[in-house]
C-alpha cells in the first residue's frame, strides 16, 4: 500500500501511518500558494479505480508512480496560483457519484463520470470539506454540501471546522483532516482536541470503522490522505 500525504503534517503523524504503509510525501513550490502547496487533494482525484493528476505536478511525482505501478491519468487543467485555478482535482469521486461544483470540475474526472451520478455543490473546494465513507455516508465542514446531501437522503454529518489547524489560514476543513482505507478511518490529530470529537467519533464507529488517530494533537489539515 501506497500512501500519498503532504509534506507538512506532523512528524508523529508520518511516523503512524508509516505503519500502514509506504509514504510518499508530497509538495510542491511556486505553482499555487503555499497553505495548499502540499495538499494532495489539490493536485490528485481518487476514484474508485483511477488516479487522476494535475498535469504540472513535479515530474518526481510522475517517475515514483511509474516506478511503483500506480495506474493514473493525466488531467488537462495545470493548477494555479489563485482560485479558480486551484479547484479543478478537489472533487470527491467514489465507485457512484462524483460530488464537486461541477462547472469547475477537470474534464477528465468529469469524462470518468459520464455514466454516474454527478452532484453538484456550491463549494468548489468540495474534497478538502467532505469525506466520503461507506453505506453512502459522508462527513462534511460545509454547510451547503451537508444540505445538498441531506436532500438527497444520504447519512451525511456535519461539524464545525474552526478548530482545524491548517498553516496560513484561520482553520482548515475536516475532509483535509481524513482518509479512510478498508475499515480504517484515519485522522491527523486526536479528536479529543475537537470540540465535536465524541459525536464524530461516534458516528464513525457506527460505520464499523477503526479509528486511528495519527498524533496526540489538535486536528490538521493536511489536505487529506490519498491511498493507492
């Protein structure tokens, strides 16, 4: 197992989910601003089957994949310094629905989707606010996503992120914060730092998920974890 994971997030943090397997740490410099720069989720979109990357990403990045089997494709929009540039990989993709706003969302992803559901959403950085889960239930820190979802009838949970650490900025997001692979659910920090720790932890235990915390720290937003 290969895992995709920035750069930036705390040392204790790598040194946990080293035991699940083999990191790839990810960053980049002068192609986006630096509170993002190692995001995964910027520059990558998971789908059930397919990696799809941004075409500027360093050419390391490329040859490491290469070089380890991982299947991907090339998306066509090259990310960007500002917004909407930023956008067009943060989307959530799972084996049925690909949940983004839509008119910025990469083609390729869109293309991949043609023949599923599409959701759209008013927030563009849609996989750094959402986390998707089994049984069709997600974890958002967006209130737009959370009522869409709702809507729609799926098990969605909302918390209030404003006590997420992410560089830079005033609070990061909750999806930034996770990764889920198999029955584990992963998070950059301990939840007993997050004011909304008990009731997410709750919830995630009801999907019959393991919950790993990855350090003994506030929540941080690393701009998810991408498994291979």
């Amino acid at each position: 197992m290969k895992i995709l994971v920035s750069s930036d997030i705390p040392q204790e943090a790598k040194k946990s989910l080293s035991d699940f397997g083999d990191i790839i740490e990810f960053s980049t410099k002068g192609i986006t601003y630096d509170s993002i720069a190692s995001h995964p989720d910027v520059f990558f979109c998971k789908t059930e089957n397919q990696l799809i990357v941004a075409p500027n990403v360093p050419d390391k990045y490329f040859d490491v994949f290469k070089k380890e089997n991982i299947s991907f494709i090339k998306g066509e929009n090259p990310i960007g310094e500002k917004f909407p540039k930023t956008v067009f990989y943060n989307a959530v993709a799972t084996e049925q629905l690909l949940i983004h706003n839509l008119k910025y969302t990469d083609f390729v992803i869109s293309n991949c989707y043609n023949n599923k559901k599409k959701i759209n959403v008013n927030q563009a950085y849609c996989r750094c606010n959402l986390i998707p889960l089994r049984n069709n239930s997600f974890v958002t820190s967006d209130k737009n996503i959370f009522n869409v979802l709702k809507k729609l009838d799926y098990n969605i949970f909302y918390v209030d992120s404003n006590d997420i650490i992410l560089p830079g900025q005033t609070y990061g997001f909750i999806g930034g914060c996770c990764g889920a692979n198999g029955n584990d659910f992963f998070v950059i920090g301990n939840l007993d730092f997050f004011k909304e720790g008990k009731v997410l932890k709750q919830f995630i235990i009801s999907l019959n998920y393991n919950l790993v915390e990855l350090y003994n720290g506030p929540l941080f937003d690393g701009g998810s974890i991408l498994f291979l």
